[in-house]
C-alpha cells in the first residue's frame, strides 16, 4: 500500500518556510500566524489519517482472518 500521509507529509516539509515570524510590519506578521495555524492543521491532519489508515488495515485484517478460518472449514 502506498502511505499517503509520508508523502504529505515530505511534500509539506520540503515546501515549509520558518515556523519564526520574520516581520517588518504587522501584516506580515499576521500573515506568518495564519501560515503557522494552517501548517499546525495540516499536520494535526496527517496524523489523524495515518490513525484512520492504521485502523482501517485493522479492521480489514480482522475481517479477513474470519473469512479464512471459515473458508478453511
């Protein structure tokens, strides 16, 4: 299986600028908060999908062990 949320993840990383503000007017500032609050979210994101990923191959894996016992009966 492909791991999406890795991908996301490097993709997000490589393109990120400094979590620090680095500004010359309020504005700017601002700007770099929002910036920040998006970044957060994206990561709070990524981690709820890989627990969603992760759960997912748990249930599927449940259910595949039932039909194999069955199968094999």
């Amino acid at each position: 299986m492909i791991d999406l949320t890795s991908e996301m993840v490097d993709f997000y990383h490589d393109t990120s600028i400094t979590k620090s503000p680095n500004a010359d007017n309020i504005d700017e500032f601002i700007e770099q908060q929002n910036i920040d609050i998006i970044r957060d979210n994206v990561d709070r994101l990524c981690q709820q999908i890989a627990r969603l990923i992760n759960f997912i191959d748990e249930e599927y894996n449940k259910i595949y062990s039932k039909d194999d016992l069955i199968n094999r009966q």
